[in-house]
C-alpha cells in the first residue's frame, strides 16, 4: 500500500494542487482506486480509502451545476475517500476553468486533497495507480523500464546529450543538470508545457550563474503537503545550484 503523498511524488510530479493540502490528508493510505463513470451512481462500490479519478469533460456533464458538484464531493467525503485527481487540459476552458475552481473550493471544504493532472487518459492513469497500490515497487520499476527504453530510442537516433536529458526532465517534471567531474555542466534542460516550466527555467538560470569547483548532487523537492523535515529544500532554495527544481 501507498500514501497519497507516495502516489504523487512518484507517478505525478506534475500534478497541480487545486486546493489546500493538509499534510494528515496526503499521509493517508490509498487502498483502490475509481474512475468517474457516466452513469448513477458515478462512484460504484466506492469505498474508505479509494482515490477518486475525475476526467473534467466528464465531471462538466454528470455534475452540471454547482450543487450537483459539491453533492459529488460531499458524497466521496462520506465514503472516506483519500482524494480527488481531477484530469483534463493542461489549459481548460473559462467554463472547465469555472467548474474546477468549484470542486476544488467544495473539496477543501471537505477535508479532501484536490490536485490537477493533465496529459494522461483515465484508463492509463488508473492502470498506473493501481499497480503501485497493489505493487509499488513493481510499478516503479516498470515505469523506469519505460524510461530506460525511451532514452535508449534516442540514443540509437543519434540524438544527443540535450535530448537525453530532456526526456528524463519531463519524466521527473524537474529541471536536470548533467555534470562532468569538476562541476562542469555538460547538459542542462527544463521541461516545457508543463505547470512547473516557469520555475524550472529560473532554476536553470540560477544554476547557470554560479560556478562549483566540484559537481553536486540536488535532491528533488517534497509534494505539496509533506511533512516539516522534507521541506529543508524549498527553505534553503538560494542555496541550491537548481533551486526547487533541482535534479
């Protein structure tokens, strides 16, 4: 079994947090997970400790007013769910954009995690979480394998270092340095068209302004929610050659 803050850090560096994340909620265990359907009820046999999957589109037609939302939300609360992803564009409509702020404002409401996940389809999403509920380390290392062959494909195109470590960068959802021995960068990438790409690019640039006598290793930074102990990087960020973005 896995934490929410678990499933997060390790398949969904790049989910958003829509609404304010108590840390006792990210800790708590994911037992299942379950995927909004079209039909009544839009939750079948949920129960405690089952993570909810919302595709936007979805939620926009079964819910299609305020009301209906936040009955949804206090529904999945009742039954002790763990939290709610909500899936969609990585730039929804002013409508869609209208709908999400609502769930999300419901869902704090009611003590539930609310977090933004885009480029992924429901069926892959669920496939990917129940595997780590049910096995993490197996899908974990079925996710490396993935990566593993991804940057292999580059490599025999004859691609070079910048594509390399552009495909591990948007893997990770984090900017990622390549250095040689002395601190010598020999590539340094932030990932593009994604929540964090702003910030990624800053912490490249910060990166690239300083110059190290030796290479250095940068942990990644913590989940929203996280305990106290694994916010040390977010706190010394001026100190880190990739600030919270670091690799």
């Amino acid at each position: 079994m896995a934490s929410l803050r678990e499933l997060v850090q390790t398949l969904l560096p790049n989910a958003v947090p829509l609404a304010k994340v108590r840390d006792e909620s990210m800790a708590r265990t994911v037992t299942w997970v379950r995927v909004m359907r079209m039909r009544l009820p839009a939750f079948d046999g949920m129960e405690s400790g089952d993570l909810a999957l919302i595709p936007l589109t979805l939620l926009t037609s079964a819910a299609p007013d305020a009301q209906a939302r936040a009955d949804l939300v206090e529904y999945l609360a009742e039954h002790g769910s763990t939290g709610i992803l909500l899936l969609g564009d990585e730039q929804p409509s002013a409508a869609e954009s209208k709908v999400r702020a609502e769930l999300a404002q419901v869902a704090e409401q009611n003590g539930l995690p609310c977090l933004a996940v885009h480029g992924m389809e429901s069926a892959q999403l669920e496939r990917s979480l129940i595997g780590a509920v049910v096995n993490r380390r197996a899908e974990l290392e079925r996710q490396a394998v993935g990566l593993e062959r991804q940057i292999a494909a580059l490599a025999l195109d004859g691609q070079g270092l910048e594509a390399l470590i552009g495909a591990l960068a948007a893997f990770i959802g984090r900017a990622v340095a390549l250095e040689a021995r002395g601190g010598v960068s020999l590539a340094v990438v932030a990932p593009a068209g994604l929540p964090s790409s702003g910030a990624a690019a800053k912490a490249v640039s910060h990166y690239l302004s300083k110059s190290r006598p030796t290479g250095q290793r940068i942990p990644l930074p913590a989940v929203p929610g996280a305990p106290e102990g694994e916010r040390e990087l977010e706190e010394g960020i001026e100190e880190s050659p990739l600030g919270d973005e670091g690799s």
